[in-house]
C-alpha cells in the first residue's frame, strides 16, 4: 500500500444495541493486509463498552454488520399477510436481495408457526420462517 489514507490507522464510534445502556463504543480501525482483502478493514481494538458483548458488537458491526431481516408475506386466501424473519442475522448488504426472494413467496394454508419457508436464502446459512400459524 502507499502512504496515503488507505495505510493509516482510525477510529470509528459505534453504539451498542445489545442492552438498553447504549454504551458508546470506539474502534479502532485498520485496512485489513493479505491477499484479496484489498478494501477490507481489520478491527484492532474497542474501547467505551461496559461488557464484553459490547465489545464484540461494535468489533463485528465494523467490519461485517449483519441484521434480522423481517417482512410480510401475503397468504392465499387470506386478507392479512403472514408475517417472516430469517432464523438468524445476513449481512447487511444482502438484506434487499433477500427482500426480493421474500417478496417473491406466495404461501398457501396452513402455514404453523417455526416452519422454513424459503431454505438458506442467498446461500446466507439462513432460513426465512414463519412467525405465526395461518390455518
């Protein structure tokens, strides 16, 4: 790398979500070294949490945000569309493409509650279920 920004050190400032405290947490930040991480960052260190979970959060939201996604999926027969989530959190920069393979969906009765709509959606490892039964 040259001796420009993408070779020096910074700090970016994150607030915890993991418990009502919302500790203000600071991590410091380094462009990531190796073959094809080129544009990737490296979490060094974070300071400002009251746990350890914080610590973890804003180290992981740096340099890989994920999210639980959450939508409605309409239901034949129905008038009130049946509402999903991903069993666990995708990375933030696949949630429209996700969106998209949800939007898609069209559920027919009866639908239990905890049931896998759509399996391993954009190949993230997570199922789209059902959080409710339609009978």
């Amino acid at each position: 790398m040259s001796g420009g920004w993408e070779a020096a050190e910074f700090v970016r400032e994150y607030t915890c979500i993991c418990c009502p405290l919302g500790c203000s947490v600071q991590v410091r930040l380094a462009p990531a070294k190796g073959p094809g991480q080129e544009g990737c960052l490296e979490a060094l260190s974070a300071t400002g949490a009251t746990c350890k979970r914080g610590v973890d959060y804003a180290m992981a939201e740096a340099v890989s945000p994920v999210r639980m996604v959450t939508a409605a999926v309409p239901v034949e027969g129905r008038l009130e569309p049946l509402s999903v989530k991903t069993s666990q959190p995708v990375p933030k920069d696949l949630i429209r493409p996700v969106l998209e393979d949800i939007a898609a969906l069209r559920l027919r009765p009866p639908v239990i509650e905890g049931a896998v709509v759509l399996r391993d959606v954009r190949s993230t490892g997570a199922d789209v279920v059902a959080t409710k039964s339609v009978v």
